[in-house]
C-alpha cells in the first residue's frame, strides 16, 4: 500500500521540507503505471487480495493519503476520476468547519521566514537533528502538552491559520461521492505509542463521530500519526471498533501480515521509471522473506 501526502503544481525540496509537494503530473504518470501494471483495490481490501492473488495475476496495490491537504480535492481527486482508480484518505477532521494547520505546517512556515526557531520554541525544545527536520523529530517525540505549547508558539509567529488551509466537509464529501474511501488520522495527530493507555484511548475516539457525520457511514480504518505503532497501538484501535489499521513500516502487505499493523510505502519523488523500480524493489523484499505471497502494501 502506498503512501502519498502533498501534491503540488512543482515539485517540493525534501531538503528544506518537512512535506514536499509531489508534482501533481508525476503523481498522475504514477497513477497511469498502477492502471497498467497493477490490480489498484481500496485500502480495507489489500489483505485479502494479497490472500486471493493466484501465480501469474497482477500483484495488488493501494493508494493511500494521509493528512487534511487542500491538494487531496483541488489535484488528487481529478486525477483519480480521470483515471478511475480508488483510493483511501486518511483525514483527523480537524479542519471541517474552518482552517487548520498542523504543527509542522506552522514549523514549516516559520522556518521559510526566517523565524528564529530556538527563540520561537524555548529552552525546553531542542532540535534532534539538523535544520528543519531536527526540529520537527524533537517536537514529533514531545509530549502531547509541549507539541501543544510549540503549535501555540508558532502560530504566534507566523499568524493565524491561512483561510485555504485543511479540508472542509465539501471537501470531504466530494471524496466521498466520487466513491473514494475515507478512513481516520486521529484529531490530534499525537505519536500514538508515546501516549498513555486513557491519552491512547482517548485518540481512537476523539472527533472520529465528527468525520463520521460528513462521510455517512462507519469509518472503520485508522492510520496511524507518523506511521507509528505498536502492538499496544494495535490492541487500542481493535478495541476502538476499528477493522484495519495501517502504519508507515516500509514492506508489502502479506498474507500473513497483522490486519491492524498493516505496513504502507512511502512514494519517493523520481520520475515514472524510479516509481516503478521502488514498487519492484518492495517486492523482492517481500518475496525473499518469509511473510509469503506479497502485495503493494
């Protein structure tokens, strides 16, 4: 199952950005090569494909996305009606009724500006790493509370949450009648393992009933904040009533594979034939190992 985020009319910097934008004709070339080479099938249904999937069939792929980005309707969703592949949003609903940004995008906005991010954050923030993305796996592994006080203090650097940022229930909706599948992120975007059992619980629940309301239906798969999880993780979105689960651990769905640790990849942004090598490469991992017969996962 593939990952994307951002798209975008250029191509992002990995470099200088936490969430580079993947340029919007190179996400619909990676489209096109799925359709071709590919049987695409919703996120719930990977596992069970990778079950059914006879020697000499199309391997199955999924196309997932995670994150409330205005890109998922204005680019994303064109590209999928044009070419009638499904996909899985992973949305938190926190922009519904009105924008939102999350706090790397804030991060990201300040460090474009040239905020002095040591003077932003304060000397209980300390970047694990450098440039940008130091600070960004400093705040990441924080608590809930100190990610809370340095999305407060950014925003008051670089000003309210731009009018265009997040997703609205329109958006949401138009997904939703195109027959593209929504799952859920989590309102708040915590690193789940990091939490306690009533904080971990808590995130399970919290604004799922909201997103619920604009999609229709049950919303009945979750992917989890920065891909990471756990078996503990794992036990707390069973519990939730959730029926599949996704993280970011970089290897193909099998068989044999958790449905509630399911692993995704995350695209790398190359060109149409370094997208295909990357889907090759998955698979060879996979068939070398010993979870059994693999899909794009």
């Amino acid at each position: 199952m593939l990952i994307y985020h951002k798209l975008g009319d250029a191509q992002g910097d990995p470099e200088r950005e936490l969430v580079p934008a993947l340029d919007a004709g190179l996400f619909e070339a990676h489209l096109v090569h799925l359709a071709s080479r590919y049987r695409v099938v919703p996120a719930a249904e990977i596992r069970d494909a990778a079950s059914a999937r006879r020697r000499g069939e199309r391997f199955p792929a999924a196309i997932s996305f995670d994150d409330d980005l205005a890109s998922h309707a204005a680019l994303a969703l064109p590209a999928l009606r044009r070419t009638g592949l499904p996909a899985t949003f992973f949305l938190s609903g926190a922009s519904l009724e009105g924008p939102h940004r999350f706090w790397w995008e804030r991060l990201q906005a300040a460090a474009d500006r040239g905020v002095d991010l040591a003077a932003a954050l304060g000397p209980s923030v300390r970047p694990d790493g450098d440039g940008i993305h130091g600070w960004a796996l400093a705040i990441e592994s924080s608590t809930a509370d100190e990610r809370g006080r340095a999305a407060a203090a950014l925003e008051e650097r670089v000003g309210p949450d731009p009018p265009e940022s997040g997703m609205r229930s329109g958006d949401v909706l138009a997904l939703v009648q195109a027959g593209l599948d929504v799952g859920f992120h989590t309102l708040r975007h915590h690193r789940l393992p990091l939490l306690d059992d009533a904080e971990l619980a808590a995130s399970m629940r919290e604004g799922r009933e909201e997103l619920e309301r604009v999609v229709g239906r049950r919303v009945r798969s979750i992917s989890y904040p920065h891909g990471k999880a756990d078996a503990r993780v794992a036990a707390a979105a069973r519990e939730a009533g959730y029926d599949w689960g996704f993280t970011g651990v970089a290897e193909a769905v099998t068989p044999a594979s958790d449905p509630l640790l399911l692993p995704r990849v995350e695209v790398e942004q190359s060109s149409p034939a370094g997208f295909a090598r990357q889907l090759v490469a998955t698979l060879e991992r996979a068939r070398s190992g010993s979870g059994g017969a693999p899909t794009l996962g």
